[in-house]
C-alpha cells in the first residue's frame, strides 16, 4: 500500500539528518560547470586560432558511415547488423544501405568490393556553399548520390593523416518513421512509483537502432589532426584527455568533439580521436531506447554467438551507457543510450587520460580496446 513507501520526501528529512551516511553507491545529474568544477578547463582560443578567420564549414550532424566489405563476407555482415538492430533499406549489387528507426533515411553504408576497407564518416552540411568548400580541402569532386535513398550530393577528402570524411548536402530526410518507436518505460524506484497495477513486460529482440550517434579514429599526430577538424569545421571538443612525459609536461592525446550549433543543445560527441600506435576507425556507435532494450540486446547477440569487445557499462566522459561487439569483418560497433548534451555554454574539460577516464562501471576495459 501507498502509505508503507518511504517517499522522496522523508527520504529528504533522513539526508538532512547529520548522522545520515550516503548509500554505498550513488548516481547524481549534476549541472555540467559543477560536475566539471574541478577539472581544467580549456579556454575556445584552443580550437578557434586565429587563422579560423576563415569561415568554418557548417556541420549540420553526422549523417551515416561507410565502409566496404569484402563480397565473401556480406552476408555474414547483413545477418550481424540485422541481429544488431538495423534494417535493410536498399540493396543494388554492389552497395546495401541499413537503416534505424530514426529520421534518417540511412545510418551505415555498405559498399560490397574485394577487401575491407573503412570509408569514412559522413557530415551533412548546411549548405550547397558549405559542400562545395569541403570538396576544395581535397579538390575532390562533388558526386550525386543517385541510388541512395534520400539522394543528395557527397564529396569525399581526406584528413592529415589520410581518413576519408565524407560531407553530404541535400538529401531528403525520411518521410515517415517506418517502425513505431518503443514506449518510455514506467520505471519504480524505491521512492516513486508510478506504475501501478501495472507489469513490465518485453518481447526478446534485437536492440533497435535508432540513430547514429558518433564514430572515431585511432591517430598518430594528435594537434595536426586537432587543428585540422577544428579549424575547417564547427566542430568544438567537449573533453581532452592529456598524458604526461617523463618532465611532467602535459600532451593532449584524445578529443571527443562536439557539432557546435551554438545554444542549441547537440551528443557530447560526435566523433573522437585517441593517439595510438596503429592507425585505423576504432568504433561507431548507435543509439537505441533503453536500458532494458540495450539489455536486450546485449544478450541476444550473445546468444548468436557474435563476439563481445566490452559492456555493458557507463562512461565517464559523455555518460553513455555502452555496449560494444565486433561484426563478423572486424569493424567494432557500439550500441548506447543515455548520453549528454552540451551547447556552447558547456565548459570544455581537459584530464588526465587512463582507463578511470573511460568508464564509471563495467569489467576492466579489454587490454586492446584502445590500440
Ligand atoms: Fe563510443
């Protein structure tokens, strides 16, 4: 009955007790400038130097990625990202797109060739001029994307250090959601319940994707890269994990960055980069409803025999809740929910880097997850 629950109320009146202690655990939502009281803070001169005069390229968000799979491995890839929680949106002979439940038309990008290969991360920009001024950072040309669904014209560069970044402009988003998207669940904690009379009851599934939510990159050269994405595009970090030499001077090594679209609220990150010794696409991750669902299918990929990385867990830096799994090609995925928002009046933070800074609980971070 109502009246034998312990309410937020009382619980207020016992925590203003002195002689109350904290449980043993405890999850708080914190103002970003308190939660971030005590970390460095970088000042914006860091990613708008002076010769950022220039106008930065509008990004508007990231749109899908794109990779290749090697032909003796697609259908082993179409039954993976099915499990996953994506969808067929349209196959030709050589390309497959998969799709969420979201407004886009597409998430990831399957093009069928001889060897694997990662093709990119696609932005979709605000502009036809936007588009076009990508296109000169690589004197690439701009090409309609004429089978895609949704259309839209792409140029393909590459960064410094040799990724292909892709930049859409002009393609429809969906008309309308094709799946119906998952209810927000009643949840009772032990003081607010609201569900009541009620049953939680679920259906055994695979985690339906909902969006793309960010991807990264393993790098060498961490400022040239930094100065790169920074400087030509509205990309802003919102966290920068530094290590030390042996004279204790700091070195930024990883960025997670942010699509600045001013006091609009915007994923803590879009995109990532971590110094490492070996040079490729680390993960991409997609965002699906929520924990039970992640849950879900966590467990329904498991019992199909894919191969886990790590999770679930949370982290620390963006908060998400993650999951990640390996498709049969060796691309790492990453299902997550719950992550942060930021705008321009999020402080940027700068700690230091180690594993503390990548998850607040999980099993110990896989020893190769970062190479
Ligand atoms: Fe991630």
């Amino acid at each position: 009955m109502d009246n034998q629950i312990p309410t937020s109320s009382t619980q207020a009146a016992l925590t203003n007790d002195q002689n109350v202690i904290p449980t043993a655990n405890s999850g708080r939502t914190i103002p970003a400038p308190i939660a971030m009281k005590d970390v460095e803070h970088v000042p914006s001169t860091r990613w708008a130097p002076s010769f950022a005069s220039v106008t930065k390229i509008k990004i508007i968000k990231l749109s899908h990625m794109r990779y290749r799979h090697p032909s003796s491995g697609v259908d082993a890839l179409i039954t993976f990202l099915l499990d996953f929680g994506m969808e067929i949106v349209k196959r030709t002979e050589n390309a497959i797109w998969f799709g969420g439940y979201g407004i886009d038309q597409y998430v990831y990008y399957a093009e069928i060739g001889d060897e694997k290969e990662f093709l990119g991360g696609t932005w979709e920009v605000e502009s036809w001029d936007d588009l076009e001024r990508a296109s000169k950072l690589g004197s690439s040309p701009i090409v309609e994307l004429k089978d895609a669904p949704g259309g839209g014209h792409m140029t393909t560069v590459h960064d410094p250090e040799g990724f292909p970044v892709n930049f859409i402009c002009g393609a429809s988003p969906r008309a309308q959601p094709t799946k119906q998207p998952a209810e927000a669940l009643q949840v009772n904690d032990e003081f607010s319940k609201p569900r009541k009379g009620a049953f939680q009851r679920f259906e055994p599934g695979p985690a339906a994707v909902h969006k793309l939510g960010h991807f990264g990159l393993t790098i060498h050269d961490f400022e040239l890269q930094f100065r790169w994405y920074t400087s030509n595009f509205n990309l802003v970090p919102s966290d920068i994990l530094y290590a030390q030499d042996e004279a204790g001077n700091k070195f930024d090594v990883a960025a997670f960055l942010h699509v600045d679209r001013g006091k609009a609220y915007v994923d803590h990150h879009s995109f990532f980069f971590s110094v490492a010794a070996a040079q490729h696409v680390h993960h991409s991750s997609y965002e699906v409803h929520d924990y039970d669902s992640q849950n879900m299918g966590h467990y329904w990929l498991k019992q199909k025999g894919y191969k886990p990385v790590w999770g679930l867990g949370r982290h620390r830096l963006g908060s998400q809740i993650f999951d990640y799994w390996w498709d049969p090609n060796g691309f790492m995925v990453e299902h997550y929910i719950d992550g942060d928002l930021v705008n321009e009046d999020t402080p940027t933070g700068r700690q230091p880097a180690g594993d503390e800074s990548l998850a607040v609980w999980s099993e110990p971070v896989p020893s190769t997850f970062l190479d």
